[in-house]
C-alpha cells in the first residue's frame, strides 16, 4: 500500500498539506492534494525536488504546475488510491467550510453589538471613544466578508473534488470491465469473488460458482474469423447479462479468452444448476447471421460447471473443483453442465 500513515500521523499531514496549498495559486482538488501530501510526508524524494525548483522559478505553483508535477511523480496512484485522499480531502473541505460559516455568523453578531455600542457611546453623555468603535465595526466588517468569501471558495473546491471523485469512480470502474463483451473482466472478477468470501452466506444459504466455456471456439475463429469469433463473444456477454444479472447480488464476468463465469452469493446448489442451465438453453438459441443477408451462419454451444461453498475452500479450490465439473463436460460431450 503506497499510503500507510495512520490516523493520527495522516491528521497531521493533512493540516501541512492544507498550509502548503493556501500558500500557492492551484485548486484545492485531489491533485493538488496529493502532490502537497507526498512532498511533506517525505515519501517521494524527486517530487520534493522537482516542488523546490518550481518554487525557486515560480514562487507560487498553479494548476499547471500541479498537473505536470502528479504526472510526473505521481501518476501512478491507483484510482483507489485516489479515491480515499479525494474523501479526506473533501471531508476538510466540509470542515473548513462550516468554519468559515460559524466565523462569518460569529463576526455578523459581533457588528450588531458593535453598532448598537456605537449608538450608546454617541449620545450626549458617552466618552469619546465612537472612532475607536467604529474602526472596530469596519474591522469586524472586512474579517466578516473575508470568512464569506472563504466559505464561497470552499464550497468551489468541494464541488470539483466531488466532479473528480466521480470521475475516479467511473475510470475505476471501467477498468473491471472487458471491453469486448462488458462484463467484468478477470480483475473485477478476482475483486468479486474475494469480496464474496469474506461474507459468510444466510443461514440454509451457500456462495455458489459457474464456470463456462464455449464449445469449439478454436473452430469458430479458424473458420469464420476472428472478427467472428469477436461477434460471438458479444453475443455470449449479452446473454449473460440478461441472464446472470437476473439477480442483482449476482457478477458475470470473463474469465479469460472463450471462458466465463457467474458468481452467486447467498443461492443454493439447486439454483446455481438452474442458472447455468439457463445461460446454454440461451447460448444455443443463438443465431449469428450475416449482416448483409441475414442468413445464419453459425450456432454454438456452451459447457459449464457448478461448484458451492465447502467449509474449507478458498478462492482457489472453488474456482478448481468449478474448473474441474466444467472439464467432465467437455469429456462427456459438450453442451451440458456438471454440478461438482
């Protein structure tokens, strides 16, 4: 993990960070956060240098400077990564805006008194001290409109933080996704399946595996081609999003090449098989035509394999007794699912 300060160490960077940057001309976003946090954490030397020579050239950095710097050095922070420091980030926002707000209220209190002062020491028997008062009251005044305009700048800031933070969250979640057939790639998978296991299932409940392979894939591609063999795939991922997504707990991903998987959390070994089924009823009621004709060129099949929780698996044997239910059908024909 790139950022392992704790709590108390992290709210002591925080506050650095925050004097660091009211100190230069670049928006408070999560860019500039981290390149200010990285500096005075010590973590990233270059940057440190790279910072003091911009600063003996500029004086004061600018967004541009920010950019170039987290491009630089910075660049490669995971989205993640990105996304916590942009929560900090915009949770000191909310503070600091809330400050000003009590401060700005505060001053706005204190200029009635002061006013109503004013008109007690301006009668007939009150000491000379008006002009003192009323500097005051012009004092109070500036402090009031300063603590305004800082919440305004505060509330900017958080708006772009929040814009950035959904975008992190959307390149995040995109990176999950195969392009190809826009259901989670191995990645989202490996991420699905861990989350899956640290929850135990309900009670009568278990977490479920599908494993799926398409049928003579080799075949498809050397005899129509891979633009085909592209068409196909495209084809598989729509069915099962329109199967697998029937239940919203569940993740459909690919898995690698022609091979896919179901994830189903909290089903049974009953409901798994069905689902399954379910996805080659549907694969082989496919039928890739030809664009411009419309005449079908080609049906396929799909095999598969089911597996569930056991007391003593691990992301690894679930995956390995689904794999090895997915092979029996291969060896026993094609076009049909094995439950482990």
């Amino acid at each position: 993990m790139r950022y392992q300060h704790s709590k108390d160490q992290s709210a002591e960077l925080l506050r650095m960070v925050m004097a660091k940057m009211g100190q230069h001309d670049a928006a408070y976003n999560p860019v500039t956060f981290t390149v200010w946090y990285e500096q005075v954490a010590g973590m990233n030397s270059n940057l440190s240098l790279a910072i003091e020579r911009l600063v003996q050239a500029h004086t004061r950095l600018d967004d541009a400077d920010m950019w170039q710097l987290y491009q630089s050095f910075v660049a490669d922070v995971d989205p993640q990564a990105m996304h916590r420091i942009g929560t900090q980030l915009n949770s000191m926002m909310l503070g600091m805006a809330e400050a000003a707000m009590r401060t700005g209220d505060q001053a706005g209190q204190f200029g009635e008194q002061l006013r109503g002062l004013t008109d007690v020491l301006s009668g007939p028997g009150g000491p000379m001290l008006g002009p003192e008062v009323a500097q005051a009251i012009v004092a109070t005044a500036q402090m009031r409109s300063v603590a305004q305009a800082l919440e305004q700048e505060v509330s900017t800031s958080r708006k772009e933080i929040n814009r950035l933070r959904d975008e992190l969250t959307r390149v995040r979640d995109e990176s999950l996704l195969d392009t190809l057939t826009q259901v989670l790639n191995r990645k989202g998978f490996d991420q699905k399946l861990a989350a899956m296991l640290t929850k135990p299932a309900k009670a009568g409940h278990v977490h479920g595996l599908i494993m799926l392979d398409l049928d003579h894939f080799k075949l498809i591609n050397d005899t129509h081609g891979h633009v085909m063999g592209d068409r196909v795939l495209q084809a598989l991922g729509e069915v099962l999003r329109a199967c697998g997504a029937a239940n919203t707990g569940n993740s459909v991903a690919r898995y690698g090449g022609e091979e896919f998987a179901i994830l189903m959390p909290d089903t049974s070994r009953d409901v798994c098989q069905k689902m399954a089924e379910l996805v080659r009823m549907h694969t082989k009621a496919m039928k890739v035509k030809d664009r411009r004709t419309q005449t079908v060129i080609l049906t396929v099949t799909i095999s598969g394999g089911v597996a569930v929780m056991q007391a003593d698996d691990d992301a690894q044997s679930l995956v390995a007794r689904a794999d090895a239910a997915l092979y029996q059908s291969k060896q026993a024909g094609r076009d049909r699912i094995t439950c482990a």
